[in-house]
C-alpha cells in the first residue's frame, strides 16, 4: 500500500514538472510570435506622410523669351548655366580662349535652350549635319536626340526635326576666338514626351561641336592631352546628364528638388 501511494505520489509530481515546462515553452513562443507580428505589422502601417515628396517649382513665363540669336533676354531672367571653359595646360595647349555657355529653361510654353560658343573654326558646306557646326541634344532617360546645324552665317540654321524652333546667329569677332555663335532652340510642351518631365524639371544632354575645332576643359577628351572637337559638361547621353528646371540649367549634382 505504501508501495502504490508513493508511486501515485511520484507520477503527481513528474505531471506537474512537464506542465510547468509546457507552460514555458508556451509563453516563449508566443513572445516570439508577438515580437514579430508587431515588427511586421509597423513596417506595413508605416505612416506615408513621413515620406517627403519634392515639390515642383513653378513654370516661368516662356512669353518673356525669344528665339532670335539675342541673350539679353536670358540674362534678364537670370537663370543657371551651365558652362564648358577652356583650360590651359601649356604654351602649345592653351584653350583659355575657348568656351561653350549652354542656357535652358522649362517654362509654361515649353522648352527654352541657348549655346553661346566662341570658336576658332565654322564649317556649314556639308550636307550632312554633323560635318557642320551644330548644337546637339538628347532629352529625357530615352535620350531623344535633336540638333541645329550652321548652313552659312548669313543662312538660316537647318534642324533635326520640324518641331525644332531655332536660330543660329554667327559673327567674327576679335575677342580671342575668330567666331561667336548664339543657337536658341524652342520645343513646345505638346512636343515633349510628359513622361520626361519630373517635378517639372526636365534631363537634357547638351554639346556644342565643330570638326577640328578643339578644346581642353569638357567631358570629352579624345586626343592625346585631353583635347576634343566635342564640347560636353558630361557625356550628354549618360544618365547624368544636366536638369534644366525653370530656374535654369544644371549639373545633376548641382540640382537640389
């Protein structure tokens, strides 16, 4: 009898022992089970007001700008620009006199862009555009390309395509370049493909060239020094190629949304 009583005694307390462990095991799975629904769930129910949105500047007024061969009216706006100087390396390498401003603008018209050149050497005989002096440029991620090209100082600029509005002003000058060229160019905003423009800024690659005619101080650097005939802040069909936003144009890294 006593036998069966401390038997019964003995199985009561190793019940007792494995409920006590269930219970445990229990309450650290379902702290673990808790600790990750409620990771889980934060990251789903994240309040989408923390994310910051860019916002869009105001288009400017494309009335106030004229496709004539004449900047007074940019440097009225006063927008960015963005420029390719020629450098110096040595007596016989010496490109200080060389340069390429490029203008832009997104308006409420459209596009608005510029290239003030000063070069040495203007080509306009050949038949095919890009034996001539030209303004080229590539719009958007799909890099669209368009350009205006020289058919004689005194003859209108041809251009790539009929919903290119330009001009292409040339005149000798004596101010350490044998030519300045003025191009303006003007893209309406049903021309453009909506999809390109963003927070209404809008990625155009821009270069100036003419065959021969080389410099040291941009993107391109062909020749044996750095030197070359295509005059480019960055590769102008790279995926950082330059803003033009309504305040002007920019480096991509210099453009803050």
């Amino acid at each position: 009898m006593k036998k069966l009583s401390f038997l019964l005694a003995l199985v009561m307390i190793v019940s007792a022992m494995l409920a006590s462990c269930s219970n445990n095991d229990d309450s650290t799975t379902a702290e673990t089970t808790t600790k990750a629904t409620t990771t889980r769930r934060n990251a789903e129910t994240q309040d989408p007001s923390t994310i910051t949105e860019p916002e869009s500047p105001d288009l400017i007024d494309g009335s106030q700008f004229t496709v004539d061969g004449d900047l007074s009216d940019w440097e009225a706006a006063n927008l960015h620009t963005v420029t390719v100087q020629g450098v110096k390396l040595d007596e016989q390498n010496n490109y200080e006199n060389k340069k390429a401003v490029f203008y832009g603008a997104l308006t409420d018209k459209g596009l608005f862009l510029a290239c003030d050149a000063y070069h040495d050497i203007y080509l306009y005989e050949d038949v095919t555009w890009y034996q001539n002096s030209n303004f080229e440029f590539f719009i958007g991620t799909g890099n669209k390309q368009y350009y205006v090209f020289a058919r004689g100082i005194d003859q209108p600029a041809s251009t790539s395509a009929t919903e290119v509005v330009a001009t292409m002003k040339t005149v000798k000058i004596d101010q350490g370049t044998v030519y300045r060229t003025i191009t303006e160019v003007f893209i309406a905003t049903e021309d453009l493909n909506e999809a390109d423009i963003i927070y209404n800024t809008i990625d155009v690659g821009v270069a100036w060239k003419t065959i021969g005619d080389k410099i040291i101080g941009g993107a391109a650097t062909a020749g044996p020094n750095g030197e070359d005939e295509y005059w480019v802040p960055v590769w102008p069909q790279n995926s950082d190629k330059p803003v033009v936003a309504p305040s002007g144009i920019f480096m991509a890294d210099e453009y803050e949304y």
